[in-house]
C-alpha cells in the first residue's frame, strides 16, 4: 500500500499554481528553493520571532499588534496557580468545571457527553486519526474548493492509511460507500473560513452514520462561527459523535489547545492515543482554557467580525475586489494573487522571479511584521498553515496599528517594498528565515 496516497472526488483537484510551480498535495501550496519543507518553515517562524523581539525591545510591547486571529491570552489568577496548575492535583480540582463548561460550550449534554483537552487541534486530530481509523481509509468533507487541514494527511500518514477527500455531498456518498471507512472528519469551517452549508452538513453527517462511520467534526472555526455569526446548530446537537475545537480563535481567547468533546468512550480512545503520543494537554493549559471557557462572551465574536468586515471594505477600496476575498473575520489576499501584486508594482513578469508564493507572502509578512509591527500567519503560522494574506482583527490589535486605515496603507507600502526585491532571493531567504 502507499501509505502517502491521498483520492480526491472533489471536482478540481490541482496539481500546480498559477504559475506552473507544483503544488505539495499535504500542504495545498507550492515549495520552492527556501521553503523547501517543514524545516524551513519552522525556521521561518524562529526568525520571526527574532524580529518581534528585536521590535518590542526597540519600541515595546504595544509596537506589534496581532491580525491572525489567535490571541492566545492566559486569563489565570496568579494567585490560584500554585494550586490549580499543580501537574499531579490540578486536574482533578478543576475537571468537574472543565467538563461543564467544555460540553455546554460545544451544545452537548452531559453525562452523555465528556470533554477532553489537546495542547493543538492538530494534535487531537492526529490521536483520533490513530484511535478511530480501524486500519481504513480515512474519508474527510470538506467547503468547496478547500482541503482539509494539513494535520489530516499527516495523522493519515502516521496511521498508515488513505485519505480520501471531497467536497460535496455526493462525493462524500461515493466515497464512503467505495471505502466502509471507520471514521468521516467533517471540517465545517476551513483555515481560509470557507463554510459548508448547513444543509451539506446534515446530509453528510447522515451519509457517514448510514455507513456506519463515526462522525468527528472539525469545528475549529466552525464550533462559534455557524451558531453565532449564521445561525447554525451545533455539532453534537446535529448528531455529530465528536468535535474538536479551537481555544484561541474566533472569539476564544486562549490558551492554545485543542477541546475536543463528543460521546464518553469515543473521547476516552482519543484521549488515550493523544497521551500516547504526548499530545494531551498539560494542568496548567486546561486550568486556563477553563476560565476561558467560562468568560466566553459570544458578543466578542461578533465584534471581530464587524472589524473584519470594515477592513475588508478599506482593502476592496484600495487593492480591488478582483482580489479581495472576504471571510467572516476580515480580508484574504491569496498568494497567487499577491505574487502578481507584487510583479506589478516592480514592472516584472512571472519569469523575472525565481520564488513561489509561499515565499512571497512569508517576505510580504516579514517586512509588515520588522517595518510596521503588523503580525500575521505569514510568519507565525505553524508548518503547512495557509499561506494567504489573512488579517483578522482584534479591538486590541486595531488600537495598537493606529486603526483601520493604517493597516491598509501598511501593506500598500510593504507591497512596495516587496516589488524591490522580486529578482533578489538571497535577500527573501535573508528577511525570510535569517539566512541566504
């Protein structure tokens, strides 16, 4: 078998970029000659960080204000930390209000449902992966024109097993009933915040349980966004066995982790292959996303989302609506177009440049990050994080940038600063990862 095999039945399937480069089918992006894998990228963000603390020692901290997203915050009482973040008698002293607040968080009812915590969604991904999967294929739905999480391929990988992906819901019945998998991901809300209908939704679900699969909900996003900004239901409510959350998106403030919540015994496998991995979450993570639970103010969401949507009016006004995409928590440039964006503003074509848009856009949020504090997934994304120009921003984020309107002409001019160095890769390998 070839364990690195992934099917598709969704209607494009590409295997390059616009500009001819080949796309990582893992990733859903092209690598080049400084990108090469995941090393790189993981350098990328170490050098990254070099920048932000170069920034915040020269200017401090109010200088960088954050547009990914994620605010990953750590709302714990000083005082109550040496008790419940002790790593042998914590957890339990705080599992009765994890537990309630998990569960209620995600629609579900206890004591069918139980909850559990991952120091990453990926993570909690990649255990379920391993403790669900039975050795089959792995089928995942995913919106139109998106693919799963890079987690999904990789947990497949590790699990030794297919993945199989689609985007429709007929595609989802031909595969399930090709494959008899054990498990069907549904990722409701993509990275890029594309949505599956919520009508998609329940006939995928019914589609998997007719076939005798457990259903596990990729509901990052989608757990707050569907219910609170469409009106959606949630997943367990829908009937899903599982879902998995993010703690410090859409609204969440943090800690980083991943709460994944569903049916007692299905939650105990998980839990179980994540501590065999050593991906479950630690006391002192899971004191803090319970207190972060028990604030979350469904009306922070909202907010974002109003910002979101007044910036990607500013960008539409100024880069064009050709180019803008909007999203449910502000503009997204995708790198194909940002590479040609910068081609433009330095009077060159395609063949004038020897990077691929990875690379673009990874210099693109190097140089708003080091010459105008604006941090973005460009540099502090994980390895296999979307690449696009995703600025999503926060009541904290915007004060701190000097509003709006200065974000827009932050990366007007960091586009021009970009165009300079469009046939110079040793100085974007440089600004990059620190090296040529």
């Amino acid at each position: 078998m070839d364990w690195q095999r992934m099917e598709t039945t969704k209607g494009t399937n590409a295997r390059t970029d616009r500009f001819g480069n080949p796309v990582d089918p893992t990733v859903g992006y092209a690598r080049g000659k400084i990108l090469k894998s995941s090393v790189e990228e993981r350098q990328r963000l170490v050098h990254a960080q070099r920048i932000a603390t170069g920034r915040l020692q020269r200017q401090g901290r109010d200088s960088i204000a954050i547009f990914t997203g994620n605010l990953r915050t750590f709302p714990m009482q000083a005082e109550r930390m040496p008790v419940v973040c002790d790593e042998w008698t914590g957890p339990g002293l705080v599992d009765e209000a994890f537990q309630e607040a998990a569960v209620r968080h995600v629609g579900g009812t206890r004591p069918l449902h139980t909850a559990t915590l991952l120091n990453r969604t990926s993570g909690g991904l990649i255990a379920a992966i391993g403790a669900l999967c039975q050795g089959r294929p792995v089928v995942s739905a995913v919106p139109a024109a998106s693919k799963s999480h890079a987690s999904v391929p990789r947990g497949s990988y590790a699990a030794r097993v297919e993945l199989v992906e689609s985007d429709s819901v007929e595609g989802l019945g031909q595969a399930v009933a090709a494959h008899e998998p054990a498990l069907v991901l549904i990722t409701t809300v993509s990275s890029n915040l594309d949505r599956l209908p919520e009508a998609d939704i329940v006939a995928m679900l019914d589609i998997a349980r007719q076939g005798g699969a457990v259903v596990l909900m990729d509901d990052a996003y989608g757990a707050r966004i569907r219910p609170i900004l469409h009106g959606g239901a949630h997943a367990l409510a829908l009937g899903a066995d599982l879902v998995i959350t993010n703690c410090d998106k859409a609204g969440m403030v943090g800690p980083r982790a991943g709460l994944l919540a569903g049916r007692d015994a299905l939650v105990q496998r998980v839990a179980a292959k994540a501590a065999e991995f050593g991906s479950e979450a630690r006391s002192p993570i899971i004191a803090a996303v319970t207190q972060s639970l028990q604030m979350f103010d469904p009306a922070w969401l909202r907010e974002e989302a109003a910002m979101g949507e007044q910036l990607t009016v500013l960008f539409e006004r100024k880069f064009g609506r050709r180019r803008v995409l909007r999203s449910d928590l502000g503009p997204i440039i995708v790198e194909d177009d940002l590479v040609e964006m910068a081609l433009e503003r330095a009077g060159l074509t395609a063949a004038d440049t020897s990077l691929v848009p990875a690379e673009v856009t990874s210099a693109l949020g190097a140089i708003l990050l080091r010459d105008h504090g604006v941090l973005t997934t460009n540099t502090h994304g994980q390895p296999g994080a979307k690449v696009s120009l995703r600025l999503r921003p926060t009541p904290e984020g915007v004060a701190r940038v000097g509003g709006l309107a200065t974000v827009v002409q932050a990366v007007e001019r960091s586009l021009g600063t970009l165009a300079a160095m469009m046939k110079n890769p040793d100085a974007v390998a440089s600004l990059v990862i620190g090296k040529e």
